[in-house]
C-alpha cells in the first residue's frame, strides 16, 4: 500500500486544473430559503479528497468531475461516478471509499448515495462497484482501523 516504498501504478498521472472557488449567491445566504443540495455542492465536497498514491486531489486528476455528479435533492439521491486514472488502479475501492466515506459524513442522513465507477474505465468495475454498494461491506471497511485511517488521510486538508 501507500508509504511502503513500492512504485507508484501510475507515476506520471496528467494533472487537470482545479475549477475556482463557487461565489455564494444571495439566495445561498438567504436563511428564509430552503437549502437544497446540487451537483455543485456535493462536487465541492469531494473535489478536494486526496489520492491515495500522489499528492494531488481527486479533482486534479480527473477521478471526479462536477458532470459526473447527479443530484436529485427532492428524492434524496446523490450519485456520483469516479474515473481511476488507469483500467487497474487497485486503489478504486479505496477512492470510492473515501468518497462515500466524506459524503456520509456530511451530508443528512436523508441521502441515499449510490458511489460508483464510470462506465467502462476499470477492469473490476462491476466488483468494486457491488463493494462500493453493499453497506454491511462498507460499513464493516470502516472498522478496519488500517483502512479507516488511510480513508482519513485521503480525507484530511492538505497542510
């Protein structure tokens, strides 16, 4: 895993630019108003989680991106499809995890989150995905106090 000196799966990944900081429209601050969650907001949660393996933020390496983000504040869905950078990133249920991980803890529990890999970019797609999907798994991920804190780190503001 991460920090035990093995090389890197992907060492050169192509960096994209970080879209700008959203500007809070007098609506958002209006406290009369409802708040609902759009595809916006919950992109602005996990574009800044941390690769597990480089320096960099899912957002500068294209895993997530706000077109891949689809909220329905009504019905209480958010769903969200990551792109590992390569077809056999062995770190894709650990990135989805770390996704999952950051929305359930701060979104309300109303939300029913459905965290998945796009179509057709990795080779156990269908595997990770059912993981990714099934909450006894994910749930029982999070005891792992190794996973739970490498989930953490991805998590963590960069310093």
């Amino acid at each position: 895993g991460p920090g035990s000196g093995a090389p890197l799966e992907n060492a050169n990944p192509l960096i994209y630019r970080r879209s700008g900081e959203r500007p809070v429209t007098a609506q958002e601050e209006d406290d009369e108003l409802p708040d609902s969650i759009d595809d916006r907001e919950i992109f602005d949660l996990i574009r800044s989680i941390n690769d597990p393996e480089h320096p960099l933020t899912l957002e500068e390496l294209n895993v997530v991106e706000q077109v891949r983000v689809k909220v329905n504040d009504a019905e209480s869905t958010v769903a969200v499809e990551f792109t590992p950078t390569i077809p056999h990133c062995s770190m894709a249920t650990l990135i989805g995890l770390s996704i999952k991980v950051k929305l359930l803890r701060s979104l309300p529990e109303r939300f029913k989150l459905d965290v998945h890999i796009t179509p057709g970019t990795h080779a156990s797609e269908h595997a990770v995905n059912k993981q990714l999907a099934d909450k006894e798994r994910v749930a029982a991920a999070l005891e792992n106090s190794h996973l739970l804190e490498v989930v953490n780190q991805c998590l963590s503001a960069r310093s």
